[in-house]
C-alpha cells in the first residue's frame, strides 16, 4: 500500500503496519470515525446486499487497524444481523466493545454469543421497544450492558455522551447507512474513512448514507492506493 496524498505530507510513502496504524491514528480528545466502503458507482455493498462482496484486501488491512485502535465499535442492529457481526476480538486480547443501536431491543445472534477472547456488548435500546426484548436482553448481556436511552427511538446525542462518559473515548461506526444518516443529521460525526473499490455494480443499491438529505462538509486527511484501490480519511469541517 502507498500513500499517494496527505494533507501535512509527513508520512513515508510505502505503508508498512506501524506506518498504516500511525496515519489512522484517532485524533486526541473524543473521536467519532465512521468507516464505509464504496464501490466507484456509489454501491455500499455488492448485488448480495452484503459488504464482503465488495471488499479487497486493502480494504481489510484498513479495517482491522481502525478495529485496533477504536475503543468501541457502533453498529446498527440490521446491519449485525445482516453482515453476520460477532463480538470483536484481537490477536493480543480482548477487542474493542461492540456497541449495538437497536430501536426494536432485540439482540443479534452473533453478538449473543461470547467466545473466549471476546471483547464485551452493549445494546442501546428505546423506552419505545417490546417489553419481552427489553426483559430478554439484560439476560443475556447482562443488566449494566443493556441502555434504554430516548423514547420512541434511541437518542443518538445521549448514546455518544454516555460513551464517552464511561471512557470510550474513540468511537468508530461501521454501519448500517441509516445510522451514519442519523449520526451525521446530529452533528456527531467527526471523521469519515472511505475505501472505493475498483468495481461497478450497477443495479439500485444503498449508498453509504440513507435517509434525509444532508450537507455536511468535509476536509481531506489523506489517499491511499492498493492494487486500484483507494483509501481515504476525512475530517466534517464545521467552520
């Protein structure tokens, strides 16, 4: 992999793990980084409706190292089910917790199960949710993981702020598209990392966000390049 742009231009331009793991570092202080990958028709997952279609291997590079780095990793409970997420682990110990947002209370199969070496789970649910889910749920993650946080649906601000506030201090959001709308809609976005995959889709598939209409600027961090495909991080502007 090789840098082929940086803002401050004081990285190496071959990305050896310590180089790729110093230049997706999180910034100091708070952090909420969304990561997403495209193809360059603008699809956020192939024909299957699934991400692992579309990824290439310098897109797993990138994604297992901002999983390193995160303290916590957000994730939406359709986007779980459907990409098969299980509680996070690393070679050295456990992974970062995997935070589910979930209106309905329910939780997700794969994050139900704790392997040995699993990082923790916490579902943040609504007052609003079936009162079977929200019975079921501490049962299985355990009273202090399950937030019942809004009313009719989860209260993004307060999610982040109570993070936050029990010392996960860099977030990153994998998803789905209406979580990363949400999110952005609430000015809780910090940075935004992207892969685009050297493929074409077609079809009518979602992009990377989906919901209202936005209009949030960004500036550019860096690129880089792997066998056509790209990487970048961005940071939302908001001068």
């Amino acid at each position: 992999m090789r840098l082929i742009w940086h803002a401050e231009t004081r990285h190496p331009t071959d990305l050896d793990d310590a180089a790729l793991a110093d230049l997706y570092a999180f910034g100091k202080g708070p952090v909420l980084r969304a990561n997403f990958v495209s193809t360059l028709d603008g699809a956020g997952t192939g024909p299957d409706h699934l991400t692992d279609s579309i990824n290439t291997p310098a897109d797993n590079r990138v994604f297992a190292v901002q999983r390193r780095l995160a303290d916590a990793v957000v994730v939406g409970a359709g986007t779980a089910r459907a990409e098969g997420y299980r509680r996070a682990r690393r070679r050295d110990g456990p992974g970062p917790t995997m935070v589910v947002v979930s209106n309905s209370g329910r939780v997700p199969d794969g994050i139900r199960e704790r392997r040995s070496g699993d990082g923790e789970a916490i579902l943040v649910t609504c007052a609003a949710a079936p009162a079977d889910n929200l019975a079921a749920a501490p049962e299985v993650l355990g009273a202090e993981n399950v937030w019942v946080l809004g009313e009719s649906e989860v209260d993004l601000t307060a999610t982040v702020a109570r993070l936050r506030s029990a010392g996960f201090a860099h977030l990153l959001a994998e998803g789905g598209p209406t979580l990363f709308s949400s999110l952005l809609a609430a000015d809780l976005v910090d940075e935004v990392a992207l892969t685009l995959v050297p493929t074409l889709v077609g079809g009518d598939l979602t992009r990377i966000t989906h919901g209202t209409g936005l209009d949030v600027a960004l500036r550019g961090r860096h690129l880089c390049e792997a066998d056509g495909t790209v990487l970048g991080l961005w940071t939302v502007d908001r001068l």
